[in-house]
C-alpha cells in the first residue's frame, strides 16, 4: 500500500520528521524508503535518551516494515561521564598517593600532623568514583555546580562534609541550603559579594527554622580573594575591600560563620599563597580573631604540597584523584 507521507511525532519533545509524496515522485520509491530508515534510526537515538515515550506499532514505508521504538531508560546526569578511561581509576590508590605527599609536605614543614585537610573535588564525576573514594575514609568532597551537589548530596551518605568551591548565583543559595542542609553543608568557600552573603544568610535563617533544631546552626563561608589580580578570576581584592566584606558580614549576617579565605590564585605564582596569609592576619585583626580561627583553603593539584609549606589548612585535590574531567554531559 502507497503512502503518501508519513509522520512521527513525539509530542513530548516536539520532534516531527517527515517525507512528503512528492518527494517520492522526485527521488523515488526506494529512496523514500532508504529516508524513512535512516529516520528511523536517527530518531531511536535521540528517543532511547529518554524514559517515557507514547506506544507506538510497527509501521512501513513502501514494501519495508519498522519495529515500534523501544525505548531504553536515560543514564542519569551522576553516571552520564563514567567512561571506559574512569573505570580504570585507582581511587584508593591514588587517595592513599596524594595523603602521603600531603603528610610528607606537613613534615617537611614542621607542622602539625592532621593539619590539613583533604577536599576531593568530585565535579562532574558520577557517584560509583565518589563512592569509591568514601570507601577508603574521605568525607570531605568539592562541588562546583549547585545542581549537581543538591544531586549527589541525596545519594552520598549523611556523615559527608560539602564544600561548595564553585562561583555561586545568589538565585541558587535558597535551594542549595535547603537541599542538601546545614548537617551536610559544610563551607561555601567562594563569597565575594555581600549580594551572595546576605541570601546565604537568609537561607541557613529559614533552614534553621524550618528543620525544628533547638540549636541554632550556622552556615559556614570562606571569603573568595583574587590574589592574582587576574580579571578571568573572582574573588575581593587583598587589602582594604577583603577586610570590608568581612566586617559587613560579621556585622550583618548573624547566621554565616567567617571560617576562613579562600584562593585559586595563578598558575605557577606561589606569591598568590602569600597575599592570602596576609590578607588572613589582616581579617583577623580586623574581626578580633585569632589567626589560627581562620581557615587557609589554597592549593590544588598541581601545587598542593607548596601550599601546605605556605601555611594552607585545606587542599582542594580533583584531578590526581579522579582523573580528567569530562564536562561534556555536564548538566548544571
């Protein structure tokens, strides 16, 4: 039986494919039906992405007969950058790797064993490498994206420690708060505008009044310095505007806890290290706090062990655990 079109639709996506009579008087009967396959299976690609689908029955284009599309359920946005090369991760090796340079780093520097602390900056990596790294004792763990922290933070247990070490849209400080709590939200370590702070401060007020404790909690930030000067980076400057956020905070925002700076400083510029100790002793004074109250988060994979010798008490470690990032399925 001649058709004189035919038309898929799937109404949830919008997607409509179709190849009109006259294109078979133009091209010719198997042409059409060449079309109509590469269409077919063109459109069970994009469809098998996705888990609901209307029934459909076979159909056919000339003399050629289609299955119906079998859907086959989406992977998740946590598993969607698991590739073959991650599965091939020693995460427990190369925790234990980089606890070891850090403890030879704390000695080599005459400082405290237990000094500082480990952030395994998991962004974009699927739950199985998370999971994979608590294992082996780590709590602590780094997120640059809210959405993708609100996820995991439900399917991670409770005793892990959040870090948000991202820049963060005062638009997303409500729901951030709120869905992953106080109990699990350890730091927002990239505050640099009192805009950001004051909706913070506004969410871990609701947060506390909602969740019913008799204790009230606050959240824990760390002022964001761009000790490099470099535009590309945020963060205060070092000097009188750091000491300025830091004040109005204090003064203003009862329910945030000043825990200390944070850098990512330039490439190569271990300077960068140094503009944040000092800008840590000027916020101290500032706030009539003992140095020592003041966290240093600074150091990254490529320069953590020079951080841990210029005083940092946080490390934020991703790659050399993890392995390369894939931000190609990266759903914000």
């Amino acid at each position: 039986k001649k058709i004189s079109y035919y038309t898929i639709v799937w109404a949830q996506s919008r997607l409509t494919f179709s190849c009109p009579f006259s294109a078979t008087m133009a091209i010719g009967r198997r042409a059409v039906v060449a079309f109509g396959a590469i269409n077919y299976y063109r459109l069970t690609a994009a469809f098998s992405a996705h888990s609901k689908l209307p029934s459909s029955r076979p159909f056919c284009i000339g003399s050629q007969i289609f299955p119906p599309f079998v859907p086959i359920r989406k992977p998740s946005a946590l598993s969607a950058s698991f590739s073959t090369m991650e599965h091939q991760v020693d995460i427990a090796a190369n925790i234990s790797s980089v606890k070891q340079r850090m403890d030879d780093a704390i000695a080599s520097n005459d400082r405290l064993n237990g000094s500082v602390r480990l952030v395994a900056v998991s962004k974009t990596k699927p739950l199985e490498l998370l999971v994979a790294a608590y294992e082996t004792g780590q709590r602590h763990f780094g997120e640059n994206y809210a959405q993708e922290l609100m996820a995991k933070s439900s399917e991670m247990p409770d005793d892990v420690q959040w870090h948000f070490i991202g820049p963060l849209q005062s638009n997303k400080a409500a729901p951030l708060v709120k869905t992953v709590g106080l109990n699990k939200l350890a730091c927002i370590e990239t505050v640099s505008t009192m805009k950001l702070a004051s909706k913070l401060n506004r969410a871990a007020e609701t947060w506390n009044e909602e969740s019913g404790i008799e204790e009230t909690k606050k959240l824990g930030i760390y002022i964001q310095v761009n000790t490099s000067g470099e535009e590309s980076k945020s963060g205060v400057s070092p000097g009188e505007e750091v000491i300025h956020l830091a004040k109005e905070i204090s003064s203003e925002c009862p329910m945030l806890s000043i825990d200390g700076l944070m850098t990512i400083g330039a490439p190569g510029d271990y300077s960068c290290f140094d503009t944040l100790v000092k800008c840590r002793e000027d916020v101290a004074a500032a706030l009539g706090k003992d140095v020592n109250d003041l966290e240093l988060s600074m150091g990254m994979s490529g320069d953590f062990e020079v951080a841990i010798a210029k005083g940092a008490t946080s490390v934020r470690v991703g790659s050399t655990i993890f392995g390369e990032r894939d931000y190609s399925n990266l759903s914000k």
